[in-house]
C-alpha cells in the first residue's frame, strides 16, 4: 500500500498529540498507510508513539534532536523534505495550523510540488475539498505537480482509531543554514484557560459588542461552562477591550468548526462569518430581528442577552 | 533602510465573491476590487520603519493591470514609489508560480526588510512569506503583532493562541503581519495628489527573466477540479423571547443531544 507522511503536531501547551494529528491520520488514510512524523526534541516521540499506534501509524520516522524546535518553521520543512526524497511517499498530510500550512507551502518549494490548505477532506484519488469565501463557496482541487501536500483544517475530520505497528525508523537530522534563519527566543502562553481550546473545542460561545463590557462577559463564560465550551469574541468585542485578542473568531481571529456555536451579540458581519460559517449548528441571541445572524442560525432567539443567557446557563445547569 | 511591502489586490470581502465557471479562478473582473485589508497594516509598519529608520518604502504587486489602484492607495498612505508586475501569461498562476515572480521581482530590488500582510482574505494560504524566504534564502518572521528592528536585526512577537513566540532573525528578512501590530493611516489629501505623481515601474514575465510558460494556469502545480456554492441552510427557527426564549433554546439544545 502507498506511504503517507504525516507531520505529528504536538500540544503547546501539554503533554500529547494535538487532536488535529489524529484528524490529519484519519485524513490520510484515504490515501495509503500513513507514516507519522515525528520532528522534536529527544523523547519526543517515545511518548507519543502509543497513540500514533492507536490512529494507524504503520510507521514512525524520528526526528529528534534539539535544535529542530530552536528555529521557526524551516527545519521541519527541511526533514520532511529529506523523507519525501528517500521514501517516495504518495502524498504528504500536515495539520492546519499557521505553522503546517508554512511548513507546506516550504515543502512544496523544496520538491517542486502543488499543496492545498485547509483541506476538510481528502477523497481516494486525491481530490480535495476546500471551504473558500468565508464558506460560501465549496471547491475540489487536485495537486498536479510533484507529491501532493496537504493540510487539513481542524475539525473537519473525525478521528477514527485503526490499528497500526507504528515501527520506529531514526531518522538523521543535519540541519542547513538556510534551517537555522530564524531563531525562536521564548515561547509564551499569556492566557492560560481551563476552558477547551477555541480551534478544538466541540462548543463555543462567543460574544460581541452587544454584552456590553468586560465584566458582562461573565455571561458569556458562565454559558460556556455549562456546556464544557469554549468562549469566543467577535472583533468589536475585541476592540472594545471586552475580551482578549487571542480568541477573537473570524477572518482576522480564529476559524472554528464546532459542532456547536452560539453567537451572543453578534450581528454577522461578514468578516465573523469568516470564521464560524461551517459549525454544524448554529443558534444566535440578539435583540435586533433583522441582524444578519439569523441568516444562518439554526435556532435564533431575539431577545436581550442580559435576561436569556442567565436564565438558559441556570437550565442547563440544571439538567446536568 | 529599503523597505518593500507586498501588496495584493483581492475581491471585497464584504461584497459577493465567487470563481468565474469558465476557468474556475478568482472571479477578479466583475468583483469590487480593493487592497487586501490586512496589506494596510504592512504598509502602516513600513511607513513607521521609514519614520523611525529613514529610507524608503517600495510596494510591490503582482497582479492584473486594475491592480494599479491598490498600487495608488498604498503610495497616498505614504510609500514612495512602485512596481507592479503584469502580464497576461499570469493568469490562473497558484501561489508557489506567484512566489516565484515575487522573488525574481525581488532579487531585481535593494531591500533590508520585505514586509507583507498575513493572510490574503482570497486564497487566505498565510503562506506567502514562507514561499519567499524558501525561495530567497532569508529569514522568514511571520505573523508579527510587533516588530523592532535594531542594529541589523529584526525581532517580532509572532502572535499564536493564546500568547506568542518571541523570534530574532538578521536582516534582510521578511515579516508577515497581523492587523494587531498597529492602526493604518488614511490616506491624507495631499497624499492622495501627491500620489499621482510617483513613480510606478510596470515589469512582464520576461523582464523578470521568467518563461511564461512556466507560470498561469496550464502549468498551475495545483487546479480547481469543481466547485459549487455550498447548499443554503434550511430555514432556522427564530423565536421572540417572552419569558421564555431561554427555555426554548435549551430544549432545542436538548432535542439536539447537546444537553
Ligand atoms: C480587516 C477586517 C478584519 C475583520 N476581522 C474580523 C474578525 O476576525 N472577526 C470579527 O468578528 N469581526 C471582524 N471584523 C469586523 C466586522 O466587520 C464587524 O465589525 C464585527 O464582526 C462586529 O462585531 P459585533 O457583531 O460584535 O458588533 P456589532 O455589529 O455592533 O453587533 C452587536 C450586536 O449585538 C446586538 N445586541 C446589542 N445589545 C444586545 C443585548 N442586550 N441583547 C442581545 N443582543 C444585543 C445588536 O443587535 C447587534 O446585532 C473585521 C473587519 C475588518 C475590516
Ligand atoms: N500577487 C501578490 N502581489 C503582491 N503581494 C502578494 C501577492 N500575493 C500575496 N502577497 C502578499 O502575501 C501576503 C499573504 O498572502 P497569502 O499567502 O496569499 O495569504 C499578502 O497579504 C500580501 O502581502
């Protein structure tokens, strides 16, 4: 059966594979057997091999050393790169971060071939599917050049275990100096959240410029743990200094994908749609009946924020 | 300091957008065509470099001939002078052919820093800078929400979730921002007729020294199979709340298996 690799994208913040590794495995078998790709330093992949095992990984190349995670982006492109060189795989799967879609578009320069982003799945010939114009517009693309790259936008996919004998292979890293351009100083987390992670979270509550301030966003976040979710901002709610950039959702913040998005004083500009359009459900809270929002809503409640959301986080509550 | 920053022209995110049937590429001719809003950030930071380094602040455009006014809106902010990359033979070029044209536009120019938008609201690939510090051989410092430059080098706080990551990179390098890295100025009046009469130096394919045929659609590393406005949503339910628009909606959740 084909080879696929898959880069391994780690959690920032914990121990563990992040969940969009396991959606970029389930992604690529379509393709082949996957390979799981492991560029970190040493230990790496010593941990994380049990679950590259559960989701199908017939391989794992290792990558370590440490000096691969001192440089931005570059040197994971670079052993990918020497990986498709040696092995000759059919394709390469990558999750979809701002750093896998680098790591892609450097790869893709470096083997002389095409790559799709944001992928939200890939069928048996390599077919792609891609969400474009703030969701307006669904496009199959094809690679036709070199071997095909892809990332695969979070939440698109759902992890589906499948045995595999995840066989480790070393794997020699001899960085350029082209590899070692940027240096990465410091990495640091500014909001530490108990809350699920925005881009990952099944549920997100987000709330705008109709809460009003910094404190009423207290709703939003009462909401949002009764439901295990995450809480999102729209930009206005952003600028007005009610909620912090990093979760920001839309054209210039985040995209989410959840199963569920409650917009609270939202009016849905287009630029927020941009990053929310494609949840499976969506249930909107305004009190403007002709907001744009309910264009979209599953389930639209006009009313005001300050009397509905209490009321509905105490009958949550309740029923949990 | 030579500063370039790259500026493409996209269909208004705010009005209708599709691909055109014919050659399934960006419909560009019948959309609102207007800069890419985040490029109005690059180009605030470089016009702050400028101020704060002196030198001068070069846009750079690939793109078809009615580019030209996203070209003009970045010179009435400020920058000095232009160079717009034209020729039919681009059309329907993917993004590792346009950061080939890029870069062999580039290599034509002196320049300490490139400096870009994050993200094109179109293709939104956030890949550009990548492609071109593959490409030139530089330091890529992408997604900066600040950037200072000091003797020679570029430091950037790349924004991330939840916080950032602090980079350091020697120039000549090229960095990518967000539009949390500053407020861009609106064009003043007298920089839009000042405008008018800065230069802008159209270049094609084979000034750039690039085969025509190596670029545009026929030889596109990756193509649009097809492509199909996404099935409108059947029609919510929208309900009034009178006291009870809270319990509603939670029986709807529940009836959806969410509660
Ligand atoms: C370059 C660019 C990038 C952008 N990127 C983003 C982005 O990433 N994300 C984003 O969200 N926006 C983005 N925007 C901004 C976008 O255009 C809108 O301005 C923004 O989304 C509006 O936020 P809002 O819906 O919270 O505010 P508003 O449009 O002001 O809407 C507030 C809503 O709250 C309702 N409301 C008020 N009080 C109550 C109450 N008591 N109870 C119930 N409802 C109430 C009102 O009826 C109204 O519908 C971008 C814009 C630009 C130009
Ligand atoms: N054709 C082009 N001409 C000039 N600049 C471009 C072009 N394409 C992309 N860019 C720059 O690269 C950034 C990122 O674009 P993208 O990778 O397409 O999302 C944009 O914000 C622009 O600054």
């Amino acid at each position: 059966m084909a080879e696929v690799l898959v880069l391994v994208e780690l959690n920032p913040t914990g121990e563990g594979l992040r969940k969009t590794t396991l959606e970029a495995l389930t992604a690529a078998r379509a393709l082949g057997e996957p390979s799981a790709v492991v560029v970190g330093a040493p230990g790496t992949a010593a941990a994380v091999r049990p679950q590259l095992a559960e989701y199908g990984a017939a391989r794992v190349y290792v990558a370590e050393s440490e000096e691969v995670e001192q440089f931005l982006v570059a040197p994971k492109a670079e052993v990918l790169a020497q990986l498709v060189a040696g092995k000759q795989p059919a394709a390469v799967v990558i999750p979809s971060s701002p750093e896998g879609k680098e790591i892609a578009g450097r790869l893709a320069i470096k083997t002389g071939s095409g790559f799709l982003t944001d992928v939200t799945e890939i069928a048996p010939d390599g077919t792609a599917t891609q969400v474009a114009f703030a969701g307006a517009t669904i496009v199959h693309s094809k690679v036709t050049t070199g071997t095909p790259i892809y990332t695969v936008r979070g939440n698109s996919v759902t992890p589906e275990p499948a045995p595999g004998a995840a066989e480790e292979e070393q794997v020699a890293v001899q960085l350029s100096d082209a590899a070692r351009a940027t240096r990465v100083l410091d990495r640091v987390v500014e909001q530490k959240s108990s809350r699920p992670e925005l881009t990952e979270a099944s549920i997100v509550v987000s709330g705008g410029r109709g809460v009003a301030s910094a404190e009423n966003f207290s709703l939003i976040e009462g909401l949002a743990d009764s439901l295990g979710a995450a809480v999102g901002a729209s930009r206005a709610a952003v600028d007005s200094g009610f909620y912090p950039h990093t979760f920001q959702v839309g054209q210039t913040g985040k995209t989410v994908s959840p199963q569920l998005y409650i917009a609270v004083g939202i009016s849905g500009a287009i630029q927020h749609r941009a990053g929310m359009q494609t949840s499976k459900t969506i249930v909107a809270v305004n009190k403007d009946p002709e907001a744009p929002i309910f264009e979209l809503a599953d389930f639209g409640v006009v009313g005001d924020l300050n009397t509905v959301v209490p009321q509905a986080t105490e009958s949550i509550a309740a029923r949990r | 300091m030579d500063i370039v920053v790259l500026v493409k022209q996209v269909p208004d995110s705010g009005s209708e957008r599709t691909l055109d049937p014919a050659d399934k590429t960006v419909a560009r001719a019948s959309a609102d065509n207007v800069v890419n809003e985040i490029d109005e950030y690059a180009i605030e930071e470089a016009l702050v470099l400028k101020e704060a380094h002196g030198g001068e602040v070069t846009v750079l455009t690939v793109g078809p001939e009615s580019a030209a006014d996203a070209i003009r809106k970045a010179l009435s902010m400020g920058a000095d002078k232009a160079v717009h990359v034209v020729d039919d033979a681009m059309h329907g070029s993917c993004a590792p052919q346009t950061s080939a044209v890029l870069a062999a536009a580039l290599q034509q120019m002196p320049f300490d820093i490139v400096l870009c938008g994050a993200e094109s609201t179109d293709g939104q690939l956030s890949v550009m800078p990548a492609l071109l510090a593959e490409r030139l051989g530089i330091p890529q410092l992408s997604g900066a929400r600040k950037l200072t430059i000091e003797g020679g080098v570029a430091k950037v706080e790349r924004q991330t979730d939840g916080g950032y990551w602090a980079l350091e990179a020697p120039l000549p390098a090229i960095v990518s921002t967000w539009d949390t890295i500053n407020e861009p100025r609106y064009p003043s009046f007298k920089g839009i007729m000042a405008a008018k009469k800065k230069p802008v130096t159209k270049k094609s394919l084979a000034d750039l020294g690039i085969d025509p045929s190596s670029v545009g659609l026929a030889t596109a590393t990756s193509q649009v199979v097809d492509f199909a406005g996404r099935p409108p949503k059947g029609a919510g339910v929208k309900v009034t709340d009178e006291g009870d628009g809270a319990a509603k909606l939670v029986d709807y959740l529940a009836g959806q298996k969410i509660v």
